[in-house]
C-alpha cells in the first residue's frame, strides 16, 4: 500500500522528462520511455539514497535529523553475549531496560578493546560496550552479575520499498473492546488487559491505531514498536495527554481499530518537505538512463 505522495512524486518526476503522464500506473506505459514501474525503482532508489546519505553525514544522531527512519525495540534477548539482527537494521543505541546503563559502540580492533590491552576503552558491567557483525549484534561483558543483560535499543531502519497505490483498499483491523485496553500517557504504552486484545504483527509497525474513550474522543498515534502480545508503544501528536482505561484514568477506551488504509511503513517514509528533493534526484537517475541509451 502506498500513498497519493508516492504517486504524486512519479506524475512530477514524469513530467520533468519530458514524459508526461496522466495515471502513475501501468496503465499508462505505453509510448512512455519510463515505465511505471521504472519510475517507482528511481523513487525506491533516491528514497534510501538519502537515508544513506543522511546516516553518512550525522551518524547515529541521524534521529535528530530524520526520526522517521528511527525505531525503537522491545526487551532484546540475549544469548553468551549475541543475538541475530534483521538485516535492515543498524542499531545506534542500545541501554539497559532500567535506563541505568547505557552501552557505548566500539569499532576498529573490537579483540584488543575486549581482551582489555585498549588503554582508552575499559569495558566492564558498569561501562559494557556494543558493536555489530554482519547479521548479530554483540556486547561485551556477555553478562551482568552471571545473568543475560536486559536491553532495549534504537535502530535505524532501512525504507521499505514503495509501490504504486492503484486503490486504497482495505476495511481495517478490529481489536477486542471495552474493558481490556489501557493507554499510559508517560509510557506511551497501548496496553491489552487481557490475552488477545491485540491481534497486530510485525506487519503492523508504522501504521496508525484510532481508539474512541467513554468521553466520545477519538484518539489516534502512529505504533513505534510492539513491546509484548499485549503492548504497543504509540508516538504522535493526537495521543491524549491523561492516562486512560481501568486502574489508569477515568475515561474507558471503548473500542480501537488498526485501518489497513493507512500502511505509513510503505509509504514514502520521509517528510514531505523532502518530496522536491526526490523528484529531483528520480530525474537525475533517468537523464543518465536515457544519455546511456542514446550511446
């Protein structure tokens, strides 16, 4: 699923070549140099071009920057000091689940820090470090007073790759109601009371969740990270800044649905402020396409 951004982009991008089209679609290929499905590669393309590009130029405060690429993880489980990682993930955070203690990255000779001959980088269970190979995420030391390190992190995501939207279809995803939802404003945890109440997956991170209170109030934010079966974290400005639900707030959440219409994580990930900036660089890709045909 994408937006009319997505598509809005390609029509711009189209036109700047001097290949006007009137259907971001297939529909509209024929007599066209660039394809439908060219034109969505260039914009797939330009869209982690500057992902990368970003990350070159502010590292890991690439969140300071653009924190739409930044997600947070739930309770990450260690095994002698290693997990596997998906493979678009880069991490450039990682503390431990009380926030106490904060691993600090290392690179270059990651033998001679660990085996302790660094004279600069000592780690140890009050300064434990991280860094990355290949697939696994490993920290060192491997444990915390003879037990697995509980720790949550920060990564960077790479985009997914966007189609062209031909038509918002798509009812929504109905969750259990009343009473088994609490939302924790300081927390920004949506949470199901009882087993079941949220029926999301990995899937579902990055698309928006509405939920409606005794006190007829629709509320809405963005899911950041699934923290359990029965958690979610929520970001976003139509969040309700007083605790909700039983034991929290006096207000019941009533109901809540996941729309599938609104698929952000395939969308164009970036702000739209970024939209002349990728138009741009679709043209550039297909100006050498096209000089590279002509030789």
């Amino acid at each position: 699923m994408a937006s009319t951004r997505f598509n809005a982009n390609i029509l711009a991008a189209a036109r700047k070549l001097k290949d006007k089209r009137v259907s971001p679609t297939s529909s509209d290929d024929s007599g066209k140099r660039y394809t439908s499905t060219v034109l969505a590669y260039y914009q797939n393309r330009a869209i982690a071009g500057m992902v990368k590009e970003a990350h070159s130029q502010f590292g890991d405060k690439i969140g300071e920057y653009l924190p739409q690429v930044v997600k947070r993880t739930g309770v990450l489980g260690f095994t002698s000091g290693h997990l596997k990682t998906p493979e678009e993930w880069r991490f450039i955070e990682l503390v431990t689940s009380d926030g106490l203690t904060v691993f600090n990255r290392i690179s270059g000779d990651i033998i001679k820090i660990i085996s302790g001959r660094d004279p600069v980088i000592q780690p140890s269970e009050d300064h434990p470090v991280f860094w990355e190979e290949g697939l696994f995420l490993w920290v060192y030391p491997t444990q915390k007073a003879g037990a697995d390190w509980s720790v949550e992190g920060r990564y960077i995501v790479n985009p997914a790759a966007v189609s062209v939207s031909v038509s918002p279809a798509g009812s929504g995803k109905p969750l259990v109601a009343d009473p088994f939802f609490q939302f924790n404003v300081a927390s920004g945890y949506m949470i199901g009371i009882e087993d079941g109440a949220f029926a999301v997956s990995p899937a579902d991170v990055g698309k928006k969740l509405f939920f409606i209170d005794s006190a007829s109030n629709i509320w809405c934010g963005e899911i950041s990270s699934i923290i359990s079966a029965n958690v979610v974290h929520l970001r976003g400005n139509g969040l309700p800044s007083v605790n909700k639900g039983p034991g929290l707030g006096l207000d019941t959440i009533l109901s809540a649905m996941i729309p599938d219409i609104t698929d952000v994580q395939a969308d164009v990930i970036l702000p739209e402020i970024f939209d002349g900036d990728i138009v741009e660089k679709m043209v550039s890709m297909g100006l050498q396409d096209a000089m590279q045909d002509a030789k």
